[in-house]
C-alpha cells in the first residue's frame, strides 16, 4: 500500500501539472486574442469533460482499482501536456480538455488510496479529518507550484511549462506501476468513520455549497486576466492574474493545514461556515483597486478567496468519505458537483461579463460584483440548511 506521503506527492505533481496548463493556456489564449466567449467556451468544454466523466471514473476505480485508475488518469494528463507544447491556442484548448479528463481519472482513484491508508509507523488508523488534509494539501501544493511555476515562466516561451507538466505527470505513473493490482483496503465503519443521522444533510450541503462557490472560483480562474488586460493603463496582466491565482492556491493551502490540525469543525457546520467570512472581505478588496490594480492588492484578493474555498472544499469531501466503503466513488460524486459550479461558472461569469463591458465600466468592477452576487446565493444556501442539520446534532 502507498504511503500518505507518496498519495500526496502523487496529488502534488498531477495537481501541479494540471494547473501549470491552465494557467499557461489562459496566457495562450490572452496572447492570442481571443474573447471572453473562446475563453468561456474553452474552460466550459474542459470541465463538461471533468463533469460528465467524474462519477463513471469513480465507480470503476472501485472495482477495476483504484491504482490501475490514477495510474491511466495521470497518462492522460501526460497526453495533454504533449499537446501543448503545439504553440497555439487551438491547442492549448484541447490539452486543457485533456488534463481535466486524466484528472477526472486520476483524483477518484488516488481519493480511495487514501481513504485505506494508515498509519506508516504503526499500521493505526489515522483520523479522517487528518487524511482528508493530506489529501487536500497534496493536490493544493500543486497547484501553488501550477500557479507559482505560471508566475515565474510568464514571458517564457510558452511551451516550457507543458514540458513542466509533462514531467510531472510521468512521476506517479512509474511509481505507482508496483501496486496496479492493489484490492480495497476499506477501514472499519467506527469511530470518526461511523454512521451519523446528520452525515446526508452535511454531505448534500457541503457538495452543492462547493458547486456554487466554484462559480466564483472558475470564473476567476478563466476570466482574471481577460478583465485585467481591460483595464486601462496595464501592461502586465498576465503576472498579475498569476499572482492572484498563486495566492489563491496558497489560501486554500493554509486552510487545509489549519482544519487537518484541528478537528473541532467536525460535525459542526457553524464554525466551518464562519470560516468563509473571508469571501465578503475579498469582494470590498478588489473593488478597491478596480482602477489600478498591483500585484499584492491582487494577491490579497486570491488569498481571501483560497481561504473561503479552502473551508467549503474540505466540508464537502470530509462528508463524501465519512463512510469507509466505495471511497472512491464518494469522492467521484464531491468531484462531480465541483465539476457542475466549475462547468457552469465560465458561462455564466462570461455573460455577465459580456453585459458589463456594454456599459462602459471597469471590467474588475464586474468581476467584483458578479463575485458578490455568487456569494449571497452561497450563504443563502447554506442558511437554508442549518436548522435540519442541528436538530440532528448534539
């Protein structure tokens, strides 16, 4: 059996890899011109892709292994990187399309690893709340190193940074080639993996919370640097939206760590949603240097929005594998919702955008206030399933 630590280098590089190209992609597309609606349509057609195919993956990683699932889902991320080294927009969509399908595979796969490991010294059960931050810190250290290598390969030739991801994809598929016919080691459903009469309620909110946020999340992810290059006056659009985005990995990276040390959010919605009160504070931020915006005026923005997505992710996926069987699977339905809001996100955000510019304002000011319009439906939601939730619980 892997151990947590490889499972995490695994995420790290297919999480690293797989941003590196997004991020690359966006600045292919913004050097090639195209418009909110290409951008849109590109990010839209990747995660159908992610969403569509996500549940399937899941169920077959349960029963053809999860191993042999991250081990075909890495290859295909591998695919995509090869595609991109073709310099062209065209073909930085289709690596895109490409990476969210091996990442469809692959996280399913190496989700359900993690939910059997244990302990490396002892062979103890680690607690889930422990596992499911190791998890997350695996594939969100990638993404800082996605992000971050965007950041520091801005102005590079743009084919470097799919050698990146290429090089990243092939770790996990030689490593992992000695346990490609590993079983299912579900742990026993006790303790922190036993049933709870509130566990369908806190798993539904949590998913559809976490598909309503990424409507904020891809919107700014496919759409930052198109609004940034908009604005008058600005000449480095590209570092500054992979800033934001750096910073946005890092927000999430630092709440993982946070709620993987602290287990008194467990079964206890109250104070994981008091966590996303950074989302309003983000919205004021941006909104204040629409006009003029710097590198570390735009980092705070991506930090304040890691650290509310670092709170929703968690509650989603901590409540999707509180139940030891068919781990894989669960994660896979976690996954699907994310797809759907990230699906969904670009299109929405792209019209709304797309109206903004008609009336001549900034177009940060847009972005701000699609983000805070996206955020009321968020608590909204939420709020609407507090009452049930705590009448189930002690």
């Amino acid at each position: 059996m892997p151990s947590l630590l490889l499972l995490q280098i695994f995420n790290l590089c297919i999480g690293g890899g797989s941003y590196l190209m997004i991020a690359s992609a966006a600045g292919v597309w913004s050097q090639g011109a195209w418009r909110e609606w290409e951008v849109g349509a590109a990010m839209f057609t990747a995660n159908l892709t992610y969403m569509s195919t996500v549940g399937f993956f899941g169920r077959l990683a349960d029963s053809w292994g999860r191993t042999r699932m991250a081990i075909v889902g890495a290859g295909v991320v591998g695919l995509g990187a090869v595609v991109g080294l073709v310099p062209s927009p065209l073909a930085a969509a289709v690596a895109t399309v490409l990476a969210f399908l091996g990442c469809a595979m692959f996280f399913p796969g190496n989700a359900g690893l993690f939910s059997d490991a244990k302990g490396p010294e002892t062979g103890a059960a680690v607690p889930l709340h422990v596992k499911v931050s190791r998890y997350n810190l695996g594939w969100s250290l990638g993404n800082v190193l996605g992000f971050g290598g965007a950041f520091l390969l801005a102005g590079s030739p743009p084919w470097w940074p799919f050698a990146a991801a290429l090089g990243l994809s092939l770790v996990p598929m030689v490593a992992l080639a000695r346990w490609w016919s590993l079983p299912p080691r579900p742990p026993s459903p006790e303790g922190d993996r036993a049933p709870h009469a509130a566990l369908p309620l806190l798993t539904r909110m949590g998913r559809l919370a976490l598909a309503l946020y990424a409507l904020i999340g891809m919107a700014v992810i496919s759409l930052l640097e198109t609004c940034i290059t908009r604005t008058p006056g600005i000449t480095d659009a590209h570092r500054l939206a992979t800033a934001t985005l750096a910073a946005y990995a890092v927000g999430y990276v630092l709440m993982f760590a946070l709620l993987g040390q602290w287990s008194g959010w467990v079964l206890r919605p109250l104070r994981l949603l008091a966590l996303q009160g950074f989302l309003p504070v983000a919205v004021l931020v941006l909104l204040l240097q629409a006009s003029a915006p710097t590198v570390i005026g735009m980092a705070v923005v991506g930090l304040l929005l890691g650290f509310t997505y670092g709170a929703i992710y968690t509650g989603s996926i901590y409540y999707s594998l509180r139940l030891p069987h068919g781990a894989a699977r669960a994660a896979s339905l976690h996954e699907t919702f994310l797809g759907l809001g990230s699906t969904i996100g670009p299109v929405v955000a792209m019209g709304a955008l797309a109206w903004w510019a008609t009336t001549g304002h900034l177009a940060l000011v847009g972005l701000g206030l699609y983000i805070a319009a996206m955020a009321v439906v968020v608590f909204a939601w939420q709020a609407s399933q507090l009452p049930a939730i705590l009448r189930k619980l002690p």
